[in-house]
C-alpha cells in the first residue's frame, strides 16, 4: 500500500496516512454538497476519524501494544497494532475508547449547533457543528454495532470471554458481523449504493480474517496436530490488506513472521 499512502503527520510516534481513495469520496462529497460543504464533512471526516483512531491507539499504547500507523481510507480508518490486548479487560478497554472519542466530538457538534443555530455554511446552509455532531453520533452507532470487525464487536468478544473463551466468543462475533454483511450488501442494492456495498464487502471479509485470526492463534497455542495446515492460510504471502500486520514472534513461536488479521477496527462513516 506503499505508494497508495501520502503520510500527513505523527503524533506521539504513529504514522498518520491518508489513502488514495480519499480522492474519490471528496469528489463525491463536492458533487452532492457543493465545494464548501463537500469539503468541510470530508474534513471533519478525516479529523473525527483520526482522534477516534489515536482514541483506540493511546490506551492500546499505555496497555503495551505497538502502533505501526493510521490509515484514512474512504471507508473509514484503521489502526494497525502489535501486540493487541488478549485480556478481556485490556481489549474491552481499547476497543470502548475510539467510540468515547466519537461520543465526545459528537455531543460537542451538537452543543454547538445548538448554541450557534444561526451559524451556515454559504453553499448548502448546513450548521457546520451539526456536521461534526451528525457525523461523529453516526460514527458512534456504526462503530458500536456487536459484530466483527466494528468496535462493539471487541467490545462483545471481551465481555463473552471470561464465559465461553476467546475462539468461541470471536466465532459468535464474526458470525454476526457476516450475517450484518450480508443484510448490508442486500439493501445496498435498493436502491443501489456502492458506498454501502463497498462497506458490507469490507466487513464480510474482515469478520471473516478475524475469525481465521483467532482460530490460528488457538491452534498454534493448543499445539494442535493440525496447527501447521491452518497456518497455510497465512503463508507465504497472503493478499495486503489494511487489516494485516506482521507480528513476530508472538502469537506465533516458530521462528518464521507470520501475518495474522490484528486490526483494531474500521470506521466507516
Ligand atoms: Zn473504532
């Protein structure tokens, strides 16, 4: 994804970068909103989305992991950590931050637009701090649906752990993050809207890594006689997804990288 990528900034050490495709969600903007409006949610975007995913990474930091970078992409963003928290409470943690973060920006949007309801934007007349609330409260819900890979889905797998273990909490939330696919891939074709079929097949296949993910790291920890023919799944170089980090040597203790699914979360707006 190297040349797809444009690095904007660091902060606190994490490479932000924006994706290629941001391109094509600003000009869609700008031909629905006009060029002010189009150009202010697709900032308040990006701007929402960053702090939602520094929200995720700080906490994931001071709990010991390691963030390689951010990415924007049109579809929302990723953070991309090693070491994410494997404890309950340190994954409850980190996945309930990027939503605090949204809550936040979005209850800010909306006091604001309240307090200056006569605040427009010249092309289309919207208040630009209902924009940021609008934006972040849907940011919010999306991001709090219980399925892989959204953030309520970490939040449901650490709450079903100490109850059923990792694999079958993960196998339950990916589950339902497919069954979500699936409805959203249905109604993205009435009427049809790439955008959400963009979105649906992204999540499909995310719940999907992740459950494979989990599934690998349980065999490979249990020592399970047939550990290295899931490990096939991942070798030797499997498709690039945002999704993917290297992590060497744990999960993994067999000498060789492995590439395994430890995305935080995506935001889709
Ligand atoms: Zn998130």
């Amino acid at each position: 994804m190297s040349w797809q990528t444009y690095r904007i900034a660091t902060v606190r050490g994490i490479p932000l970068e924006l994706h290629l495709s941001l391109v094509i969600a600003a000009l869609w903007l700008i031909s629905q909103f006009g060029w002010i409006t189009g150009l202010f949610i697709q900032l308040c975007l990006l701007v929402s989305i960053a702090l939602h995913e520094l929200g995720h990474s700080l906490v994931g930091m001071r709990l010991g992991c390691r963030v390689r970078r951010i990415v924007l992409t049109f579809i929302g963003g990723a953070a991309q950590m090693e070491h994410i928290p494997s404890r309950p409470l340190g994954e409850f943690l980190m996945a309930a931050a990027g939503p605090a973060v949204s809550l936040l920006l979005g209850l800010t949007g909306l006091l604001g637009g309240a307090y200056f309801p006569r605040l427009e934007l010249p092309d289309s007349k919207f208040n630009p701090f209902m924009i940021l609330g609008v934006l972040n409260i849907g940011l919010l819900l999306f991001n709090l649906l219980p399925a892989f890979p959204m953030d309520g889905g970490r939040i449901l797998r650490a709450v079903l752990t100490p109850r059923f273990g990792r694999l079958q909490a993960t196998i339950f939330a990916a589950r339902l993050g497919r069954i979500l696919a699936v409805l959203m891939g249905i109604r993205a074709f009435f009427p049809f809207n790439l955008f959400l079929l963009a979105i649906a097949f992204f999540v499909f296949t995310a719940a999907g890594q992740e459950e494979l993910a989990v599934r690998i790291q349980e065999a490979t920890r249990q020592g399970h006689p047939f550990a290295p023919l899931f490990n096939l799944f991942t070798t030797p170089e499997p498709p690039v997804a945002p999704d993917q980090v290297e992590v060497s040597p744990p999960p993994f203790r067999r000498g060789r990288r492995e590439r395994v699914d430890l995305e935080v979360d995506d935001s889709p707006p």
